[in-house]
C-alpha cells in the first residue's frame, strides 16, 4: 500500500529563460524532515528577484538539474515536524530564517530547511516582518561588520540607500556610531534620509565624487558606480560588495564581496533591534500565495520589499 502524498501549493520555475514571467501556483507533496532539518508551515515568505539569475536556483551542488524548484529563501511561520537528531526547536515555536540556495524555497506552505538556519520570532513581532528580515537584515550586518570591521566614527557610503539592503545598513551604521551618506535616485531622497542618512547623493544629478573621502562603500550596484566609488575610499579603508567580485582594485584598502549566510545568532540581534524599535523594516507589498505570480511580475519600480503572505 502506498502512502497518500498531501499536496501543498507553491511557486515554481522550470525555465530559466523565462525568468519571474515564468513563475507558475501548483500543488506538490509536502516535504519531510531530513535529518536535522525542521518542517515550518510558512505563514510569511520572502524573495528576491535576483534569484532567478544564480545558478542554485537551477542546480543542485554537483552541477545537476534541479527544476521544476521552488524559490524564495526568506521565511517566518511555525515548526510542524522535526527531523531525526534535531534539537535546539520545537513543534509549534514560531521561527524565521534563511533557507538554503540549493534546496526548495519559501514560496509554498510548507518547507524542509535545516533547523540551524532558523531563529526564534518573538511574539509580538508580525511573520510579515519576520519573512522582511533574513536577506537584507544579514547582508548588512555580515557587510558592516564581519566584512567592514565597521567601527564608531568612521563614514560610510551606502548606495542604494532607500532599498531592502540598503535602509538596514543606513540603520545599523548608525546606530554604531558611523556617519552615513545614502546614494539613490532624486525619488529615493527622503526615504534614505528617513532612514538615517545624514547625506543623500542623487546619483543621476550630483556628483559622488563630492562626497569626498570614506572608510566604507557598501555596494549593491557594481560597474561603474563601483570603480568611481574605490577612488574615495580612504587609505585603509574598505569595499564591500554583494554584487560579485569587485572589479575595482583598491591601492591601499580592501575589496571584499559575499554571499550572506544564515547566522541564528545575528537574527536575533536584528529581531531583538526590531522588538526594541532601533530597526524598522522597508516593506512595501504585501500579497498572499495565490496572487503572488503576479505581485512579483509588477512592472513598475517597487518601493520597498515585497513580502509573500502564505497563512492569513
């Protein structure tokens, strides 16, 4: 006798030529819990479009394909099952966290994800918010300070300062003691000073060469904008980058670019900075499972994160 397989909904892709217009609601089983992985029925999820472009979406670690797989990697919703050895969670504690790029993602009800990826989301924080967190919430932090060795008193330069990334680095810079100047569009203006730039650069209609010397260039935008920005590093200083390896070499300073990783201990600094409301979210649409296609499909310029409501 063969056991019935309980189908789940998600979002997948099989064709990446397609990109987001391939993006396709189906039902497929819901997983199991490996080893030392938890099941966490999603209430929140996150994605971020720049997923479609990197090659574990596609692939497994050996190179192989993978589709039809499920993106999004950033989720918040409650543990339903627990896999042989895992310890440290529990059945129904609420968690948030960042999944593996190799494996079947976040836009579904439910995903398998290893139980070290995961953090306790308080109770008075909102899974909307705790699905905002992962991506942008460790890429500044890994950035300013695993990376960056970010310490008070010193200027950063935080381009796409009005974005995801870019407000958590605005926030968590200052709130370090660092003197921090967003880049943007003219449209960008208030929201990054809203944040907590104390400068603001249009990068369209001044000049960044005016901004003078800094410690720090936190750069989500590499090519040109990158190579300009090297040249006002201060000797010293450093450019981080998330947008692969700087092409930028830097005379007497450093060039580092990473990949964020799950970190169970820097979520929390970040959820607890949310309790405590040192750090807000940049969220901008919110739209559930089944309208989902079409949320992450919207052709106009998208102010702020869009977050996945999978559980009403």
């Amino acid at each position: 006798m063969t056991e019935e397989k309980i189908l789940m909904k998600a979002i997948v892709v099989t064709d990446q030529a397609a990109g987001m217009a391939g993006m396709k609601l189906v039902e497929r089983p819901e997983p199991q819990a490996a080893i030392n992985d938890v099941v966490v029925q999603i209430h929140a999820s996150g994605f971020v479009p720049t997923e479609l472009t990197w090659p574990s979406t596609w692939t497994d670690r050996r190179d192989r394909d993978r589709t039809p797989s499920i993106p999004g990697h950033e989720l918040a919703g409650v543990v339903t099952a627990l896999g042989y050895g895992t310890t440290g969670l529990s059945v129904g504690q609420r968690v948030f966290g960042l999944a593996d790029w190799y494996r079947d993602g976040t836009l579904a009800e439910y995903v398998a994800i290893e139980a070290r990826n995961l953090a306790p989301l308080p109770g008075n924080v909102d899974f909307t918010v705790g699905a905002s967190l992962p991506i942008s919430g460790l890429t500044a932090w890994q950035g300013l300070f695993e990376h960056g060795r970010l310490r008070a008193g010193q200027s950063v330069l935080v381009h796409g300062a009005a974005g995801a990334v870019g407000t958590m680095v605005t926030q968590l810079a200052r709130e370090f003691g660092a003197y921090v100047i967003g880049t943007g569009r003219a449209a960008d203006r208030q929201k990054a000073l809203d944040f907590g730039a104390q400068e603001f650069v249009d990068l369209d209609n001044d000049t960044l060469e005016d901004v003078g010397e800094v410690d720090l260039v936190f750069d989500v935008i590499g090519g040109g904008i990158q190579k300009r920005s090297a040249g006002l590093i201060r000797p010293g200083g450093t450019l981080v980058s998330i947008v692969g390896p700087a092409e930028a070499r830097l005379a007497d300073g450093l060039a580092v670019d990473f990949v964020v990783e799950s970190d169970r201990a820097q979520l929390g600094e970040i959820v607890q900075r949310v309790r405590d409301e040192r750090l807000r979210t940049n969220i901008g649409n919110i739209a559930t499972l089944d309208d989902a296609v079409a949320a992450l499909n919207r052709t106009e310029r998208r102010k702020g994160k869009t977050i996945i409501r999978v559980r009403p």
